[in-house]
C-alpha cells in the first residue's frame, strides 16, 4: 500500500489509497467459499452449493462488504502513519486512472485542529455569590405550607377570593363557534395561583357559588394553542363549588411532618437553609462556569472541524424533535427544523469542547477519584436515603462518566477563575433561583 497526504485548506485534508486488486479479490472468495459452507439453496445439499451459483446471489455484497473493510482499514493505517488526529468520517470515493492491478481511492477528511490557548491573565469575570437570607427560608417555608394546604367549602354568600379551590364548569366559543378544549365540567384550579389566563381568574374572582357569568377572554399571540393564539373567544362560567384553604401552622407539628426529628421550628429553619445553601451553591457554580467558559473560549484560537459541528448539529436538531414529540406534537420526527437555529450553539459546545480538553491536557485538569466521590456525596446529601444514591451512582458506568465530567469542568472553571481578572458580585437570591 501506497500513502499520500494532501493538505486541501485549514484542516481538511486527503489521502490516495492505492490496494493490489488481487487484496481485494482474494478477500472476496475467501468470504464467498464461506458463505457457500453455510448457505441453503433449492436443489442443493448444504455444503454443496456451487460457488459460482452463491457469487451470483451474494458477490455484490460481499465485494461491497471487502471493499468497505480494507479500505477502512488501510484508511486507519495511513492516517496512524502519519500521525493524524480524523474529525469526523472521510469521504472515501474510487479514483480512476490507476495502475494496471491496482485501485486507488481518495478519503477526504478534517483533523482536529491545533488549540492555541491565550492569556487568561488578561480575561475579565465577574464572580457571583448569593446569600441565603431570613426572607428565603419564609418564603420556602410558605410554599411548604401551600404543598399541605386543606381545603373546606365556604358558604353559599362567600365570594371566591385568591387562595380559594374553586370548582367550575367552562364553554367557550369563538364568532360562535365552539373549539378544542374550550369545554369543561367540574374543572378545579386554585384562585390567584396563575393556572388559569389572568383574565379567567379575574372573572371568576369574586363570583358565589352558583353564580354564571358569560366573559371575553383574548388568547396571547404566542398562547401554546395555535388554533386559539391572537383570538377573542366568549366564555360561560359557572361556579359549582369554592373551597377556603387552610395552611399549616409553623410549629412542631410541621416540622415534625416534614422529617425533623427533635420537632422544632429552629430545626425546621436550619434544614430548610441547609437544603437552599446546597441549590444556591449548585446554582451559582453554574453561573459561574459559564462565565469561565466563555473567557477561556473567547481567549483561545482554532478553526472548528465543519464535520464535528455537523454531527453536533444533527444531534441537537434531533433533540429538539424528540422534546417536540415528549410534548404530544404531530409528525415530530418529520417537524422542519432549519440548522441555522442551532448552528451558534454546535459550533461554540464544539469549540469549547476542544479549547476544555486542550487545557486539561496541557495543565493537568483530569478528574481525581476523591473529588469525584465527593461530589457523588454531595448529590447524595438531600435524599433520604444518600447510601442508595451513591450506589445508584457507583453501579453505572455512564453516570459515572457523566459525574466525571462535571468535576472536569469544575477544575476548569477553578483554574481560569485562578488567572483571570475577577470582580466579586452579590446576586440576589430571587434572581438566581429564577423568581421574579
């Protein structure tokens, strides 16, 4: 075998394959005398097939079969030789115009390209940290009390406030006209909690028991019902049933219910903060990350291998239509997702990718056992039963994979907060957590 290695522009490159027919022919009957050791045919007693009869039937695909095979390999040989890292699968095409007894192939392809790392020194980032504070852990506690609420119907002349069950029946219409799921009967939902349009709530708000109302109700443009988005529809409500609800008192009782053992308030607070500290630290590591991230990526220099952004690209288009289809949508599979929706993100999770790997390498970044232990600790901690967590963890080889490259990304993000230029900010707790 013959190699040439031709540079075609940045990180594309091509080898010329040249194998003696005789490889390739040779390998073709030795499968095709197999085959006929094995192959049932009519007329002929097993073993017995002729094997110019079983060439007939199975020469193509096993010529097919060799040809991918010794060309994969002798493609894997040249590329070993000449210490080439392959992005991607080559194109392999047949080239005409070989010598007699010889066939050359050309495989196109990328390498993965050299990484230039830059001065971190220079990189500006701003560090979050978050405080959790005596209003969190009401607030936190109040949702806890909301998760245990009872209900007890009100009186026939009580008028349905925020906070209030109430139980309904619905129509609505549009020019007249009845549409999907505008109907429904003995339909519950709580006053002031936001499962209902604004202006559904504001109309049922303050209606008795028994009461009816007919009222306009005009659907957003962006409403998830695309048959209803932008539209005005009537609606007929009548009132069956309001329930006032009653929250727990914070006091032993609940604490207790919640799984504090000695039952006390303080108990209760202080397993609250600890269990906010946790998602607040997980949180700001992440923000954090990010920020790291982007520096480290905006510092370095490489060309991207357009095929490795294509495969990124396919997976993340991919994604997409299953989480369509998770939700219920017709035809997901086949749904029209152009790729320049999601080129930005293919083409910087395939940069920082590269950029990640090359300083682990170069500074020695790789995940030690201990640190992913503790982690896997660390996700342990709020469950009940953490030994079980742990083991779920331990006893499998991809979320083990999974946890290692998040302590990965951790060392990183450690490293280039380390050098770059760091200003410390306060994040309020509500905007981290994503409330408003």
């Amino acid at each position: 075998m013959t190699v040439t290695v031709e540079t075609l522009e940045k990180l594309e490159r091509k080898i010329t394959l040249t194998l003696p027919a005789d490889v390739i022919q040779n390998e073709v009957t030795r499968r095709l005398k197999d085959v006929a050791r094995k192959v049932k045919m009519d007329g002929f007693r097993p073993g017995k097939v002729p094997l110019n009869v079983v060439a007939q039937q199975y020469g193509y695909s096993v010529h097919y079969e060799v040809m991918n095979d010794k060309v994969g390999e002798a493609f894997s040989m040249a590329a070993n030789e000449a210490k080439l890292r392959v992005a991607g699968q080559p194109k392999i095409t047949e080239k005409e115009g070989a010598p007699e007894g010889q066939i050359a192939f050309d495989a196109v392809f990328e390498v993965y390209p050299e990484v230039k790392l830059g001065d971190l020194s220079t990189a500006e980032i701003e560090k979050a940290s978050t405080e959790v504070s005596d209003a969190a852990i009401d607030r936190t506690l109040d949702i806890l009390r909301k998760q245990r609420r009872t209900f007890a119907q009100r009186a026939q002349d009580q008028a349905a406030v925020d906070g209030d069950r109430v139980t309904i029946d619905f129509a609505g219409k549009i020019d007249g006209e009845p549409f999907e799921g505008g109907k429904a009967e003995a339909f519950q939902f709580i006053v002031g909690d936001g499962q209902m349009l604004k202006e559904f709530e504001d109309a049922v708000r303050g209606m008795k028991s028994g009461e009816s109302k007919t009222f306009p109700l005009a659907f957003p443009a962006d409403y998830h019902g695309k048959d209803v988005a932008g539209k005005t529809a009537d609606f007929l409500v009548t009132v069956n049933k309001i329930e006032a609800a009653h929250l727990p008192e914070v006091d032993g009782a609940l604490a207790k219910s919640l799984g504090i053992a000695e039952g006390t308030v303080e108990g209760l607070r202080a397993d609250i903060k600890k269990n906010l500290e946790r998602e607040v630290k997980f949180r700001v590591q992440a923000r954090n990350k990010q920020a790291a991230m982007d520096a480290l990526a905006a510092k370095a220099e490489l060309d991207l291998p357009k095929s490795v952004v294509q495969a990124e690209l396919e997976r993340l288009v991919e994604g997409a239509r299953a989480d369509l289809k998770q939700r219920g949508v017709k035809d997901a599979d086949k749904a029209p997702i152009p790729d320049d929706l999601f080129r930005p993100q293919a083409e910087r999770r395939v940069r920082l990718g590269l950029v990640v790997a090359e300083l682990v390498r170069e500074k020695s970044l790789q995940a030690k056992p201990e640190q992913i232990k503790a982690h896997i600790e660390e996700l342990s901690a709020s469950y009940e039963k953490p030994a079980d967590v742990v083991r779920w963890y331990t006893g499998d080889n991809r979320r083990m994979a999974e946890v290692e490259a998040i302590v990965i990304e951790n060392n990183v993000t450690e490293y280039v907060l380390a050098q770059a230029k760091v200003t410390e900010k306060a994040i309020d707790f509500d905007e981290l957590m994503g409330q408003s």
